[in-house]
C-alpha cells in the first residue's frame, strides 16, 4: 500500500512539472532559433542569422533569442533535403603498371530552408539557403585494376613454309596459351560504389555554412 502511495505521487509530479513546462506564458518579445547540432551554441553561424534574421523577417524586429526556458511567438526552423545525385563523370589521372588512378566527380543538388512559424506552427516565410536548381559537385579518387579482357586459350597460328633445299617444303602450325587479366572499368566501380561516391551530410552542411557566411 506504501509503494502504491510513492507511485501515485511521483506521477503527480511529473505531470505537474511536465504541465507546468507546457502552460508557459507566450512572450511576444521573443523568438527561438532551432539549428542542428553542427553549429553548436557560440558558433559564428548563430551570431550572422540572430543579427541578419530581423532584419529581413518584420515578425522579428525588436524581438530578442530565446533559450528553451521560453514559449515565443516565432521560431526559427532548420530544413535540409537529401542530395538527389545528376551525373558521374569519371576522368583518368595516372597508370602505374597494372593500375590506373581515376578521379570520379559526382554531380548533384539538394535544398536547405529556413522557416519562420508561429506559436500554431503556421508557416509564415521560408528563406531560401539553397536552392533546387542549384548543382554542386564532389570529387573521389580511386585505383583500380586495368581492364584487360582475357583472350581466347588457344589461337591457330597460320602454317608457315620452310624451303629444306630446293624441292622440300615443312609446314608448321601449332597453338599458343593465352593469359589475361580483367580489371575495373571507372564505370562498373560507379556502379557498385553509388553510395561511396554520394556527398554526406557534413559535405550538404558545409555548403550551407559557406553561405550563410557570405551574408
């Protein structure tokens, strides 16, 4: 009966705390900024979009950042596509011996928003960080193999005739073994290596970090 008793009032004070957090005052005066973790508290990023944001965003004006200790008006929302892949172009940089250093750049886009909501989560603006139409490249080295296609184990060579004095002929014909080796053409390694060639998230946020800098 004692633990039933505990058990009934921790959860009461979860929820009255949970509640509490919940039925925070909205203050109009402020506005919260929600980035991904790879800009952390302090960086750079913060500073250009807290200085630069109210000055395009009129529902901003005037209004100080927030921590997560509030309820504002508007927030600030990060959104990022994955990259959608156009093109590989493989281009041929050395061969050494049997191998064959190939540069393979990877063609591609995606796009990254900034949204303006309100205390209803209504979408009021998107700023545009980057665009779909916009095309971006990212470069892969690789070695591999040259190609090389076995040839058939047994070629017919043609008779040849050797004149053993004046009237005598020798014919020879005879067969030869063949060996080969088959490599890696660039485009058989785009192929089986798809996602090895696709840019990750860092090289997606790199893009949008540069240009927020350039504000």
């Amino acid at each position: 009966m004692k633990n039933l008793l505990l058990f009934f009032i921790f959860c009461f004070l979860l929820f009255s705390v949970a509640g509490g957090q919940s039925k925070l005052p909205l203050d109009t005066r402020k506005y919260r900024l929600e980035l991904p973790d790879y800009w952390k508290p302090g960086n750079k990023i913060w500073r250009i979009l807290s200085d630069k944001l109210p000055l395009v965003a009129g529902e901003l004006k005037d209004k100080e950042l927030c921590g997560d200790d509030c309820n504002p008006k508007y927030r600030i929302q990060f959104e990022i596509s994955e990259p959608e892949i156009f093109d590989h172009y493989p281009s041929h940089v050395s061969t050494y011996r049997n191998k064959e250093t190939w540069e393979f750049t990877t063609f591609y886009g995606f796009s990254c928003f900034l949204l303006l909501t309100n205390d209803k989560n209504e979408l009021i603006t998107r700023f545009i960080l980057v665009d779909t139409n916009e095309v971006w490249q990212i470069k892969h080295r690789a070695e591999l193999m040259s190609y090389k296609p076995s040839l058939p184990q047994k070629l017919s060579l043609l008779s040849t005739s050797y004149y053993w004095g004046a009237n005598a002929t020798r014919d020879i014909s005879g067969y030869v073994a063949t060996t080969g080796y088959v490599g890696q053409t660039p485009f058989s390694y785009i192929i089986n290596n798809e996602d090895k060639l696709a840019p990750v998230y860092r090289d997606l946020m790199g893009i949008v970090d540069s240009k927020i800098r350039s504000w």
